[in-house]
C-alpha cells in the first residue's frame, strides 16, 4: 500500500498532469567514434566472491577481447566493480566490529584479485564508495528532483534485506516450508519474494519516491522496436510482458538514515540515505565519468551508451525497467543489450553458504589453471537460458577435451619423428593444398578459413559457447585428418607430410587467434610457438592464409 505526499511546489512534471513523452535516443548522432562498453554486474561484498562472480566477469571479458581483436583501432572500455554500500554491508561490518569502508576494502579487493587471477581485462574497476560515484550519484538525484520525478511519500511494502529492495504484494508469496504449515494467527506467515526466493517483511517508512508510473508506455515502446534488446529471448518476453500487463509502480529512493546509515547522503536532506539499488545503478555512468562536459559527445568517446551489460537474471527489472526510466528522463541513449545469463548451481541447488556448497572460484583455477576454467565457464555455462551444475567431473572432462584436441594435436604434429620426415621433403605452400580438392588437407584448410566468420556470427549473437563449439568442431576435424593420413607411418611420403604439417600449422594459427578470447594464456602461448608477431593476431588476419614461421613445438597445458 502506498501513501504518496506530493511535494509543494510545482515542476514542468507536475503542471502538465500528463507523463511526458519519454523516449529513447538514438545512438547514431555525432561522427566521433563511439567507444566500445562492455559492464559486469557490480558485485555486492558482504562475502568473499563465488564462482558466479566469476563467470560474470569471464563472460564480459571474452565480449571485450572479442571486441579488441575484431577492431584494434577502436577503443574498449570495460567496467567491473563493487556495490559497497546498503543494509547488508552495514550489518555485516558491525558483526565483524570494523567500519563499513574499512570491510568495504578488505572485500573488494579480493574481487580485483579474482578478476587479475582469471585474466580479466577490465579497464575500470568501479567501488560505489569513491568520490567520482557519489558526485554521479548526486548530480543524477539533482537532475530528476528538478524535472519534478522525485517526491516524498509514504511507503509500506515488502522489503527484502538480501535483495536490498521493496517487493509489491504481486511479487511475494508465502515461503515454501511455510505454505502447508498449520494456521497460526499469533504468528505472521513467513514471506519471500516469487523472483529471488528472499525473504521478506513488512516495512512502513517515509521514503522519496521515483516516478517510475510514468515511464511504462516509453519503455514499452522502447522494447518493442528493439527486439533484441534483452538476450535470451525468454527474458525479453518476461520484460515485455510486465509492461504490457501490469502498471508500473513509483519505487522508492531513499531510506531513513535512522535505518540505514551506510551510503550516499540524499541532497539537501541529511535524514535520509540513498537507496542502495538506484545508487548502484548509476555505476555504469560514473565510470565513464558522467556527467560530461562535452555532452554526449564526450559521452560517445567514453563508451556511452552500454554496448552490452552482463547480468545475472534475478537483476533483470532493475537493468531492464528501472535504470532505463532513470536514462530516459536523464535523456541518455539506453543500453544496446542486456545480457542476462542464468546461475550455477551445484547438485542443483543455488549455492550457498549456509549449505556449505559455495564453489570457490580461486581454488578452481588453482587446481584447473586458469584457461580451463574459462574454457568450462564458456562453453557450458554460455547458452544462458537454464541454470547450469558445477561439476568437477564434467570440468575435468572438458579439461581433457581441450588438452587432447589442442595440446595433444600441437604435440603430434611437432613431434620429432615427423620434423625428421619434413626435411627431406620438398616445401608445399597452403595455396598448393587447396587446390588438391581430393585431399583431406583441403578440407581442413577450408573449414579454417571459415572458422573466423562463423565464430563471429555467433559472438554477434551473443551465443559464446556456440562460438566456443565452432573452434572445437575445427579441432576435431584437424584431430581426424591427421589420424586418417598419419604422417609419422614409416611408408607415408615425404611430400604428403609436408602437405600435413603446413595445414595442421595454418589451423592452429586460426584456431589459436579464435580461442584468445576464451583462454588468452593458451592461445598466446601457441601463437607464440607459431611465430605470430602481436599486430598479425587480430580477427582480420584469422581469415587470411598465412605460411608457416619459425615453429616452435611446446608443451600448451
């Protein structure tokens, strides 16, 4: 039930007694080159990362190296960060008796650890503690406070502490150990949220309030002409859905400072804190430095807007309905894409630490090394629409995969039996190859010089772990031509090894500068092994035959 208070005095907003015409901007203005921006969602550190963390920033991170290699010229920007203030950080930090920032720290930096350690390439890390957040934040709160979009109201609903949000009646519904339980008048029936699975409780407060009711029918519209605004489908629906069947509700801002005292103050009213979740939202503006100077121009060249942001799916309405209002009336272009992935669960149940079945991501890449892991993360995990198990056995079967089709092959093919065969054989060039068209070779080296097109149609898919497939089907295939023809036979002909060789190094070299984005260490140190100089790794050259370099056989894994 809410009690709304409108303010006194009166703004454009509230003179015209009509919403306003919100609408998205385009994109295409100006003739400066837009910056790439990728984001992760910001993590929340009342505990030490999990491996759902992880693979949040593994995804954003292969999007970004994807992204370089396909246009080295243009500049990537790729935010991660923490969300450090609210409720569950206020409280966390007086159980362990240290300050908020003080545990802030402690937590967040292992965060940055965990991103260093998997090879992620962030280029901002964002913590919502800093100055240049809590400028964005009370420039934005300004912003929609003129425009007549922020009032005071009464509120009562139900909130969420894990969630750090308001839930209506519509979204709650009895928990499950309590839904055939015996009646019992003297106790309130236990609540959660139908999205989260948090539990919740009643909570009536003088809070500021957004008017997100005015913003349903530009959203509406927004999605309706941008049908691959919110990947996976399922998720695009959901969100169409809503707005099309439900009104939006204002959502409150704020929080009594008597409640919560741990977060940014609200402007001119000392009494209450911003509310946690409309605070971190703003996270994606103040790491590329909004407000700006230039305007949207500078905006364009820092990245804005998002190109893709990585989300979990239980964060879909704050993405996908709220930060959009906030953009809409800041008239900012949206976001091009959300991408909301599902969790890993394991034995499938959501990880937790009261269950003790949290997968720590560190011991992981300690025990697996780093590649692995992502290649895992990518590959199972990059489908999006189901929750998926985490499993040490099906890992350690991907880990094999990879090593036997890449290691091993790299090690067969460079082995020392076969080079004492090549030199004696006559040099055969990759144009030579293709035209034998009877020739196994020639249908690898075709499939080669299609992997990158392929793989690429998938990344503008946003389907990774199709990409991932794409190199590995290559790889089988490379694996089956060089058993069928079997080059190290005593009675195999010189020129025929000559022949196997040259194609199995062309479709390493393709294949290795496809798998940077996945498992960067690995396939640097094949490209290294191959001879492939820094500028002739790009995705561009993964499409042109390239001979041989001074090929050296390692050991990849």
């Amino acid at each position: 039930m809410l009690l709304r208070h409108l303010p006194t005095r009166l703004t454009r907003f509230q003179r015209t007694r009509q919403p306003l015409a919100w609408r998205t901007l385009s994109t295409n203005g100006g003739s400066n080159e837009k910056s790439w921006y990728v984001t992760t969602p910001i993590f929340y550190p009342n505990a030490v990362p999990h491996i759902g963390h992880l693979y949040s920033l593994v995804v954003a991170d292969i999007l970004a190296r994807f992204q370089r290699l396909l246009k080295p010229s243009r500049a990537v920007i790729f935010l991660a960060g923490t969300d450090e203030h609210g409720l569950k950080i206020q409280k966390a930090a007086k159980a362990r008796g240290v300050a908020e920032k003080e545990f802030c720290n402690e937590i967040s930096a292992q965060f940055r650890i965990l991103a260093e350690k998997a090879q992620v390439s962030n280029t901002v890390f964002m913590r919502t503690t800093s100055d240049v957040h809590r400028n964005t934040v009370t420039d934005v709160w300004r912003r929609l406070d003129a425009l007549g979009l922020i009032y005071k109201g009464s509120y009562a609903g139900w909130y969420s502490i894990t969630d750090e949000c308001f839930y209506t009646d519509a979204q709650v519904a009895p928990a499950p150990s309590s839904s055939t339980a015996p009646s019992n008048l003297s106790t309130p029936t236990p609540m959660v949220s139908i999205e989260t699975g948090a539990a919740v409780e009643w909570s009536k407060e003088e809070n500021y309030m957004f008017r997100l009711s005015s913003f349903r029918e530009s959203l509406l519209a927004h999605y309706k002409s941008s049908p691959g605004a919110i990947v996976p489908r399922q998720h695009y629906s959901h969100i169409v859905s809503i707005l099309e069947n439900s009104p939006l509700e204002d959502i409150s801002v704020s929080r009594p400072r008597s409640r919560l005292s741990w977060g940014v103050s609200v402007p001119g009213d000392p009494e209450h804190t911003v509310y946690v979740w409309f605070d971190a939202l703003l996270v994606y503006l103040s790491g590329v430095g909004y407000p700006w100077k230039g305007g949207m121009t500078e905006g364009r060249e820092r990245g804005w807007p998002v190109n893709v942001q990585v989300i979990g799916k239980d964060i879909l309405r704050f993405h996908a309905i709220y930060l959009p209002a906030f953009l809409q009336a800041l008239e900012l272009p949206l976001q091009q894409q959300l991408l909301a992935h599902a969790h890993w669960t394991v034995e499938q149940k959501k990880m937790s630490k009261s269950l003790g079945n949290v997968a720590d991501p560190f011991d992981a890449m300690e025990q697996y090394g780093v590649d692995i892991v992502r290649f895992y993360l990518a590959k199972v995990g990059g489908r999006w629409k189901d929750d998926v198990d985490w499993s040490e056995s099906q890992l350690t079967k991907h880990s094999k995969e990879l090593q036997s089709l890449l290691g091993n092959y790299f090690m067969r093919v460079t082995s020392k039996r076969l080079l004492a065969t090549l030199s004696s054989a006559a040099p055969v060039s990759l144009a030579d190859i293709a035209a034998d068209s009877d020739s196994p070779n020639a249908t690898l080296l075709t499939a080669a010089r299609t992997l990158s097109s392929g793989v690429q149609t998938s990344f503008e898919r946003l389907e990774l772990s199709e990409a991932l497939e794409k190199i590995i089907e290559l790889l089988r295939l490379a694996n089956k031509v060089l058993t069928d023809i079997a080059p190290w036979a005593p009675n195999t002909a010189p020129d025929t090894v000559a022949a196997c060789y040259t194609t199995a190094m062309e479709t390493l070299r393709v294949a290795g500068i496809c798998l940077q984005p996945f498992t960067p260490l690995v396939a640097g140190k094949l490209l290294d092994a191959l001879d492939v100089n820094e500028q002739n790794r790009t995705w561009e050259c993964a499409a042109e035959a390239k001979e041989a370099g001074q090929v050296k056989g390692v050991r990849l894994f």
